[in-house]
C-alpha cells in the first residue's frame, strides 16, 4: 500500500496543474498527502481492526478534513445517517490496494472490494473499478505476469487496455470516473519498466494526477516488489505519526509481495 500512497503524494501537485512528459520533479517541494491516503490507510485500518469501513472512513475524515476529498463524500462523512451515495467515482479504485494483499483468493478479493466500495460507491462502475484495482494488485503480488493481469481485467470487467499511454496522453483530460481512470492507470502500469516508470507514465497523461498515480503505484508495487528506498523514505517522512503506524502494521501482518 506504500505504493499507492507515494503516487498520491507524487502526483499530488499535478493535480491542479496537468503535464503532459514524464521528464518532472518526482518529489516536488509541495508534494503532500491527500484524501487517497487517508482513505486508503482508512482500509487498511478497518482490515486490521475489523470495524466497518463506513465507521473507519468517517473516523478519518474527522481526523483530516481538510485533505481534499470531494464534495459527496463530504457530505457522507458529515451525514448523520449516512448512506451509499451511488457514486461511480475514483475513489473507490484509489483506497483498495490494501485488499490485494490482506486476502487470500481472488473470490475473496472480489467480495472485499465491494465491501469497501459500496458504502459509498454503489453505482456499478464504482464497485467494478474498486474489484478491478484490487484484483490486479493481487494478481501482481502473486507473481502474475503482466499479460496474464491484463487478461484477467479485460475479460473479467471489460476494460479496452489497448490504448498506449502515447496515444492516450494527447487527448486525455480531467476524468473522476472510475471508467475514466482504472483503465489508463493499469495501462501505465502494463508499460512500465519499474515502479517509478508506472508514476511517470501516468502522471503525463494529465487528469486526476494523484488518484491515477495512487491507482498505478499501488498495483506496481505489488508487481515490482520494493518500492526504491529513496521514494519510499520521502513518501514515508511525508505522513503523520498515525498514517506512518498504520503502514508499518499493515506491512508487518500481511507481509510484501513475491520478488521477482
């Protein structure tokens, strides 16, 4: 999970001011942590706790509500009742790489993953991009090879990856949708060489920089087994003393992916 939250922090300041080249400061000085890994801790907590996502993500939110979530998911967490929204947004596919590793078969996997969507994302694109993400980190830290991952995603759940990130990037623009975002992320990370070659690859497609990053950097880590000490530290150093816990506890029961 180290992964995706240094794609969010990496792409973090991309964001709000798109790239189109790989050729970009990796840590730029402004570089932060964002909703995405907040909630992604926010699923790896609920794993190790075994307390409902819905508590958990509220939980958080309280802790760190100014860390840019968007405005339904506000609302949400603020709710006194609060109920699944029918979102199709990227968020569900950005906080799930934790149930790649903390499950055992990919039957499981499937069902864990909509169990962390549907508590807010309950449109049908919102659980297939959560399943999705959370099937090919698995996939990967299972020794998968890559043809093999993205045959599983495109027959399981009907993603086009023929699509390189040269031909996405010109035209590509601002897309939250799960549909939007899944699909490009795992592209970046089928072409890449290591980890950070699936960062670079998917923040200069532009868009929703963070979330693509944390969608890709979770899914190749899982594939590459070490994330460079070099990120990982600066990634780690960027967290709060309650996110560095939760890392190191998840890290520590569910263990690293195969080495290749």
């Amino acid at each position: 999970m180290l992964g995706a939250i240094a794609g969010d922090i990496i792409g973090s300041v991309y964001e709000s001011r798109n790239i189109k080249t790989m050729d970009f400061p990796l840590f730029h000085p402004r570089c932060r942590f964002t909703d995405d890994t907040v909630l992604t801790a926010a699923v790896a907590d609920a794993i190790l706790s075994g307390r409902e996502y819905g508590e958990v993500f509220r939980e958080y939110y309280r802790r760190f509500p100014r860390a840019g979530y968007g405005y339904l998911f506000h609302q949400w967490a603020l709710s006194p009742d609060p109920r699944p929204y029918n979102s199709w947004g990227n968020g569900s596919a950005m906080r799930v790489s934790p149930v790649g590793y903390a499950c055992m078969t990919l039957e499981e996997v499937l069902r864990e993953a909509e169990r962390s969507a549907t508590v807010t994302h309950n449109h049908p694109e919102g659980i297939k991009g959560a399943q999705a993400t959370a099937a090919a980190v698995f996939l990967a830290r299972t020794g998968a090879a890559k043809l093999k991952i993205r045959e599983y995603v495109e027959r399981h759940f009907g993603y086009d990856l023929s699509q390189s990130i040269d031909e996405i990037r010109p035209h590509y623009t601002f897309d939250v949708s799960c549909q939007g975002s899944v699909p490009v992320a795992m592209r970046a990370f089928l072409e890449s060489g290591d980890f950070e070659d699936a960062v670079r690859r998917v923040i200069s497609v532009g868009g929703d920089s963070d979330t693509l990053a944390c969608i890709a950097g979770g899914i190749a880590e899982a594939f590459y087994g070490e994330i460079p000490e070099l990120i990982s530290e600066k990634a780690f150093s960027l967290l709060d003393d309650k996110l560095r816990h939760v890392v190191e506890a998840f890290r520590e029961r569910y263990g690293k992916s195969m080495h290749r």
